[in-house]
C-alpha cells in the first residue's frame, strides 16, 4: 500500500506517535499476512512493534506501534485490519515531555537545600546529562523486552472541588513532582511510558508499563493511586494486560495458525 503525496513523511515536530490496537481474531485463518507487516514495518528503524497476548476476554492480542511517521503507522494499522482480526478498541497517541518537568534551577535549589556549596558546576553537568537521558528516552524511546505490559487511559478530572485545570501551573507542578517521585522507586522495574492524546483521541493521556515482574504493575498503579494527583484528579479508562511475545506467537495462540 503505497503513501500518496498528501500523507507521505507525515511527522510530528516532536516526539512520536503511537497507536495502541486491541484484537480479536478468526482463529482458524492463516497469520502469515499478518505477521509479514509487522515485519516490513519494523524493518525501518526506529519503528517499533510490541505484540503481546491479552489476558483475560477483553482481546486475544494487543499491538503498541510507535515511529515518527504517522503516515506509516496509519498504512500499518490498515493492513492490519485487512487481516483476519477485528479491532475490539484503539488508542491514538504521541510521546511527549511533560511540562512539569525538573528545571535547573530546582535543581540548584535541591542542592542548596542540601547544603552543597562551592563549585556546583559537576554536580548541575551530571544533572543535564540524566535529564538529556529523560527526554531521548519519553521522545524518541527504544523500547526494551519484558515479560508484561500494562495500559491504560486516563485524564484530569473538571468536577467541582477537583477541576485540575483551575489550579495555578505552580500547584499542579508541584502535585506532579510529588507523584513522580513515587514512580521513580519503581526504576529498574517498572518501565513507564505517558503518552498524550489531548485533542486527538478521547483522553487525555496514555500509560504503558512494562516489567518483568507482573506483581510490579500491580503494585505501582495500587501505590500511585495513593498520591494526591491520582486520588483527587485521576480519572482512569480500562485496563488492559498481557504478556508480551513474539508477533508469530501472539497470533498462534489466539488461534490463527
């Protein structure tokens, strides 16, 4: 399926896209096809595929797509769906920063509060170059193996009493701040990805997580669902989990052959 001129080269000016497809197959019917394009898409770098068996009756396989060409993921998605699959739900997305993210000068502040004085020239270096770490990795991620994968949409709420649009940008940040630090005891376990949608699909925002450990899914959402930014303003979609595999795998075990 060739691109016209109108979409080709379609990119974002930050960041990537990512569409989220959850399916149910005819089992029975054959999943070369299938297969094939996820194959010829992933062969241009740095589009990405993860496939993954859903558990439960939500779906029978799930597909995170992500590549700076929304013009190749949507020929993608349409040759998937001219397979034998039928598309259950979806998700449209693209990978940002937030804009609640560390400064330097909290950083300078962090330290001062600390009591580091003198030349703070190394300690604020090695900062720029974790937070340039950060940003590479929510704009332009590679993606890494595990063993499961969680997602979920969700949103701001704009009830009254708990609208997270009518606080000033400095109780928000300071809100995110507070919940960011309870994602970050999950480094190592847990990796998160937050997407954005506002404006292009009906939340607001995308989580993907994946680890190793299903019990660490669990236990991070329980635990964030604690933080304020969760408990007064988080309004969540559904849940849905799998186990991450294979393409091949994925379709034969949902019952294609």
């Amino acid at each position: 399926m060739a691109a016209d001129e109108q979409t080709q080269g379609v990119r974002p000016s930050e960041g990537w896209g990512v569409i989220h497809l959850f399916l149910r197959v005819d089992r029975g019917a054959p999943a070369d096809g299938l297969v094939e394009t996820i194959e010829r898409f992933t062969a241009v770098d740095p589009q990405q595929v993860v496939a993954f068996s859903v558990l439960g009756g939500k779906a029978e396989v799930g597909l995170m797509a992500l590549g700076p060409d929304l013009d190749a993921l949507d020929v993608f998605t349409k040759e998937i769906f001219a397979g034998p699959v039928e598309c259950l739900d979806s998700f449209v997305s693209f990978t940002e920063l937030s804009e609640y993210t560390t400064t330097e000068d909290d950083e300078r502040a962090r330290l001062a509060a600390e009591g580091v004085t003198g030349d703070l020239e190394p300690q604020l270096e090695a900062w720029r170059e974790r937070m340039a770490h950060y940003h590479q990795h929510r704009l332009y991620p590679r993606l890494p193996r595990r063993k499961a994968i969680c997602f979920y949409p969700m949103m701001k709420t704009r009830i009254p009493g708990a609208n997270w649009y009518s606080l000033s940008f400095e109780e928000r940040r300071e809100l995110m701040l507070g919940h960011g630090r309870v994602g970050r005891g999950y480094a190592g376990r847990v990796l998160q990805l937050i997407t954005g949608c506002t404006g292009i699909d009906d939340w607001e925002w995308g989580v993907t997580l994946l680890a190793d450990d299903p019990i660490d899914l669990k236990k991070i959402v329980y635990e964030m669902r604690f933080d304020e930014v969760s408990a007064v303003y988080g309004e969540f979609g559904p849940f849905w989990t799998g186990l991450v595999m294979d393409p091949a795998d994925a379709f034969r075990r949902a019952g294609l052959t």
